[in-house]
C-alpha cells in the first residue's frame, strides 16, 4: 500500500470528522448504525466514544447485516446526521436517499456504486483508494480516523479491537492499523510486549491452556484432560495460575509449548488504562464477540462506551459461556470426527448450543488436524426445513485450486438456494430434503477443482 493511498484515504476521513462535527455543533443528534460483531461494536463504540466526548448525543442500532429494507426505514427517520459503520458501502445509493447527510465508515469490498457522486455523503472506505480492506484497517480503524480530527487518540485502543475482532493482526500489523497502534504507543494508550498467548491467565493453567485456541495448541487447545497431561507430563502443577508459577517453571513451560506451536510465544498488545478483564486487546475482543453472538449488543456498546459494572459482568459471562461451548464442540469432534465424502468432509447437527459454532468449530478442527486439513470442512446446520452451511479450508488448499464461495454458491443454485462467500470461508443455506444431493455436488465442484 503506498502512502499516498493513505493520505487519501485520511483525507477523506477528515471529510467526515467535520461533518460529525459540524452536526453536534448544531446539537443534532447522531444516527449510528452499526455491525453486531466485535469490530462493528468497536466501530460503534470508537463513534459515539467520539461523540459524546464533542457533547453530542447519539441513537445507535446494531444490526446483523444491512439490508435494503432497513435502509428504507430509516428514511422515515428524521435524523440529519446518520453514521453507518462496519457496514454501509453495498448501498451508498439509498444511503444518499436519507434526509440530511451520512457517513460511511466501511472497509468491506465495493461492489457497484462507490458513493462518490452524492453531496449528501460521505464515503470512507480503503478500497476506494486501492487499499486492502481486509488487513489494512478495519470498521473500528475507518471510524477512527473519521473522528480523529477531533482529538481521539485515546481511543486507539478501542480502535484495534475491531482489528483484531477481523483477524486482521494475526500476522504482521499493517496499513492503517500500523498507523493507529504507533500512535497509541506514542501516546500511551497501547502497550506492546512479548508474552506467552494464553487466554483467561486468571483461570488455572491447565484451564486456561485449553481455552486458548489463538494459535491452536494440538492436543491442548479445547481439551482440558489433554492440558492437564501435557503439563503433568513435564512436572508442572497444573491446578494454579500462571503467576504462580516459578521463573523456571513459566520458562519450561514456554519452551514446551513453543515446540507445540512457535505462534504461542509472540506479541500482545494491551489497553494498561483498562479494567484487568479489558486491557489485553484480544480478550476485550473476545468479550465483543460473544456480546455479538448471544445478541446482546447494547451490552456491548456499554461496555465499549465506559460502563464498567454490570455491563462488564455480564459480557464477561457471556464470553465464558460462549469458550465453554466451544470447548465442548472440538470434544465433540474429537470424539465423533468427520463424515468422508470423495473430496470433502462434513459435519452434521441439529443441536442448538453447537449450530452457533459449526464455523469456528471446523476452522480450530481443521488447525489442531483433529479434522483432516487436506479436505475442506462442510458444516451442517439444521434449521426446520432448511440447512444452514458453513464451508472452511485452508491456505494450501486454495493454492490448489478450492474456491469454497465457487462450490457451495454453485452447489446451492441446483436447489433454489444461496451461498457464497470467501474461498478459504464460505456459506449456503439449501433445503433439509436436499442434503445429501447438495454434498454429492460440492464433492464434485471441489474434486474438479484440485484436479
Ligand atoms: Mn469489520
């Protein structure tokens, strides 16, 4: 990405920043409209952070995915100010249609039209300048520079949440995002270390161990008995805290797991001003997230927006509940496996606590290989008459030709259905009684691929 990109793409931030502006100024109430995962609670929390610290009020909604007929409800609204963030650049047309001025804080691929022609909007999204919306910055990173000429530095931390939210910093930290963490290092809002990348340190360690799946830890991640012997297996004492452990034995215990996976030893990036439960950026994170998925989103923008009682409470809970099920979802495949088809593998079930994860389920299956990762993954949810279909597979597989948004979008067309997606992730929704047809298809589409 070349600096010049950047610039532009800042410019055009500072465009929105004194739009927002000039409406608290008049006292108009802001319009926020924004994504229910943890970058578009972060987005929206980045925005009426902002806000509110102008003096300004906000109404904010978040939704699953904007759709047309969202849009045109809202033109009953008589806001003058609306703010899309996460979300926004599939329909700059009907967003132009609003009364009054909005503001698009997207960093989601443009399809069609880019928004530019229309006074009464303003377009903040990276493709516009030819950046990579997808590791360059994300929803809460495009909110924040869209009101960082009104002074929010603080906010950074906040900002990189969304970021991580996207898995966009599992690798090199770039684009935008690279811009936002030096400044809030600058600034002393975020602090960079070297640590081991355990998730819940407050947990004992053999707990903790099998709650981290990020990196995936083979025979530990999502298996507390497989922890409980890893670490009795090198003389550790698996019922206390890490900090309770001796320099030695944290230092055993680092070299051990880096030979399971060298990614558990890397940078951590935390928020030190934030509550303990907050302050690593991937728990706070992790928190979002599961705000997002047992749809308590107004849990997630309070905490976002500064409410540290109950709202904490309550989203630290959830992200409990949500780890719990996940860890009894990879014991349910390490228990049952996969069913084998030709080319794919898939996975099948109608209960309610395992259909939320089938996704993240296959993705950390394929990682700690209790799924094999020479096949791609077909994850089957039912719902009454429909089927709900989660494709994964990997970096190698595409580079052999699997294009999973192909093969299930395909697949779905025989039978009135939908789908698509990325090729490395993909969905589609066919009806029940097509199942086993609508596999026989995928297996084909994906046998003819790497061939
Ligand atoms: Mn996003």
């Amino acid at each position: 990405m070349s600096q010049e990109a950047q610039h532009s793409l800042l410019n055009r931030a500072d465009e929105a920043c004194s739009i927002i502006k000039e409406h608290i100024n008049k006292d108009h109430i802001v319009r926020v409209i924004s994504h229910n995962d943890s970058d578009g609670l972060s987005a929206a929390g980045v925005m009426c952070n902002a806000i509110s610290k102008q003096g300004g009020k906000f109404h904010v909604t978040i939704i699953p995915r904007l759709k047309e007929e969202f849009v045109q409800k809202l033109r009953s609204e008589r806001y003058k100010l609306f703010v899309f963030c996460d979300m926004g650049s599939a329909y700059p047309d009907l967003i132009a249609k609003l009364k009054g001025n909005s503001v698009i804080c997207d960093h989601h691929q443009i399809h069609g039209d880019d928004g530019e022609k229309y006074e009464n909007l303003v377009h903040v999204n990276p493709h516009l300048f030819g950046m990579d919306g997808t590791r360059d910055v994300s929803g809460s990173g495009v909110s924040y520079i869209s009101v960082k000429g009104m002074d929010n530095t603080d906010l950074s931390g906040l900002a990189l949440v969304g970021a991580f939210g996207d898995m966009q910093c599992n690798d090199e930290i770039q684009g935008v995002n690279k811009m936002i963490l030096d400044e809030g290092m600058k600034a002393g809002i975020i602090e960079e270390h070297e640590s081991l990348k355990i998730a819940y340190k407050e947990e004992p360690i053999y707990k903790a161990l099998s709650y981290s799946f990020n990196p995936a830890l083979k025979g530990i991640s999502g298996d507390p008995e497989g922890a409980k012997a890893f670490l009795e297996e090198h003389g550790l004492s698996y019922g206390i805290k890490l900090e309770d452990f001796a320099p030695e034995e944290k230092d055993l215990l680092k070299e051990e797991l880096i030979k399971i996976n060298p990614k558990v030893f890397d940078k951590i990036y935390s928020i030190p001003r934030e509550a303990p439960q907050l302050r690593d950026i991937e728990d706070y994170s992790r928190i979002l997230d599961a705000c997002g998925k047992n749809k308590k989103y107004s849990t997630g923008v309070s905490i976002c927006i500064g409410e540290r009682e109950e709202a904490l409470d309550e989203g630290i809970k959830l992200a409990q509940k949500y780890r719990d099920s996940l860890v009894k979802g990879i014991d349910w495949i390490n228990k049952e496996g996969s069913i084998q088809l030709d080319n794919i593998q898939y996975i099948y079930t109608e209960d309610k606590e395992k259909k939320r994860l089938m996704g993240t389920i296959s993705s950390i299956g394929i990682e700690l290989e209790i799924l094999d990762p020479n096949k791609p993954v077909i994850a089957i949810s039912k719902m009454h008459d429909i089927i709900k279909i989660s494709g994964r597979t990997t970096m190698p597989m595409i580079q052999k030709g699997v294009d999973l948004s192909y093969a299930l979008g395909e697949a779905a067309k025989s039978f009135n259905g939908s789908g698509g997606g990325h090729t490395i992730a993909a969905g589609a929704v066919v009806p029940f009684k097509d199942k086993d047809n609508f596999l026989d298809i995928v297996d084909e589409i994906v046998g003819t691929q790497i061939n």
